[in-house]
C-alpha cells in the first residue's frame, strides 16, 4: 500500500528553527510538495522536491532523499503566523497525489 | 472572480438527499480534483478530470459522481448521501497533472 507518515503535532518558539519530517513508501515517485494550511483554510503550496538536495525558498526549505524515502520542511526564524498544519504529499506513478496527515505546528512566544 | 470558487460555504444535508458541490475557476487550468479532508486523515482523492470532456476515479469515489462540461466547472454531486460523507469538501486545479495544485476555500458538510 501507499504510505505517508508525517508527526502529528509539533510545537517551537517563536524565532527558532523547526524541522518537520515526512517518509513515504508509494507506488512510484514524481515528485514530493509540501503545503501550508491553516485552521478552517485551504491548503497552500510551499515547496516541490523533484531531485535529492535542498530547495530554498526565504525562510522556508526542503529536503528531499528518493532513496531514503525522506523528505523535511525547515521552518527559520520562525513567526507566531507559522502556526498551521504542514501537509506532505507524493506524486505517484499514476501522476495523483497522495497526502500525509499533515503536521500541526504550534508555535509559542 | 481570482482562482478557485466553491459554493456552498457550508450545509447541513439530511441523510438520502441529493446534494451538488460546485467549483469554479477561472485560471484555464485543464486538470481538476475533489478531496475530502477529515480529522486524522490526510486528503483523499474523490474524482479528477485531466481536461475537459474526462473524469477519472481517485481513491474513496464511491458514493460521488463528476461531470466536466467545460475547462472552468467541476461540480461534485452526491445523489444520496450518508452521514460518512460528513467531510469537508476541497476543489483544487492544476495546469497539468505535473504541476502545483491550487485549492478553493472548501464546502463544510454535514449529513445527519
């Protein structure tokens, strides 16, 4: 079966830096995205891992290893209007997306 | 209207109705979803359409049915539905099946 697993809930401080974490096991790879989505909101797209490496993007980057099956979301300087749910999600062979859970990031002051 | 627009914002429905979710957008992009979004879980796939005229099953389709007239409208209809399919509903579409997705701001469902 296809398989996203992402961590529940996180929590950080204001003007840290947080790493959230996904693996994956699917029937193909075409790519990995992450997205923001807050309370009561639609999702929005933040990043997309084709190759391994680092994708930066101002605060936020992106890791992705297809070999591992590893990819992370690195949050810096992190501002309390961080505070959402981070989705990860796969493009398989059939070109669909599959989603994690999401992770729901709390941060404090 | 600036992207994806879908109606109604929220409805409470009871059991055995029919009931249609309608999304729009004005982007021209030629692939469309709807997903369902429930607590604990992540998105999951209702149906798709790669362009005008095709619609294609994703994982959890029954119980729903598509239509894609033209490149702009996507409506999702349930023609009796049941309280499992208390969700909320998202509308997103992609220029192609390669790119980012973009979503609607979701319909809130509720069938008793």
């Amino acid at each position: 079966g296809q398989n996203i697993d992402q961590p529940t809930e996180m929590t950080a401080t204001e003007g840290a830096i947080v790493q959230i974490n996904c693996t994956y096991q699917t029937s193909g790879f075409n790519g990995l995205f992450w997205y923001q989505q807050h309370a009561g909101e639609a999702p929005t797209f933040l990043s997309y891992n084709v190759l391994d490496g680092l994708e930066e993007k101002g605060r936020f980057s992106s890791f992705l290893s297809r070999s591992k099956g590893y990819s992370y979301l690195l949050l810096k300087e992190l501002q309390m209007k961080d505070s959402a749910s981070y989705l990860c999600a796969v493009r398989d062979s059939n070109y669909q997306l599959i989603w994690g859970a999401g992770t729901k990031l709390i941060i404090k002051p | 209207i600036a992207g994806i627009t879908q109606a109604p914002t929220s409805q409470i429905l009871a059991a055995g109705r029919r009931m249609t979710l309608r999304c729009t957008q004005d982007m021209r992009h030629n692939a469309m979803y709807w997903y369902r979004q429930d607590l604990g879980l992540g998105l999951r796939l209702i149906h798709y359409s790669n362009t005008a005229g095709t619609t294609g099953k994703g994982e959890v389709p029954d119980g729903y049915s598509v239509s894609r007239a033209n490149t702009d409208d996507f409506p999702l209809t349930l023609a009796s539905a049941v309280p499992s399919q208390t969700s909320v509903y998202f509308c997103a579409s992609s220029e192609g099946a390669n790119n980012e997705q973009f979503f609607g701001p979701g319909t809130r469902l509720t069938v008793l």
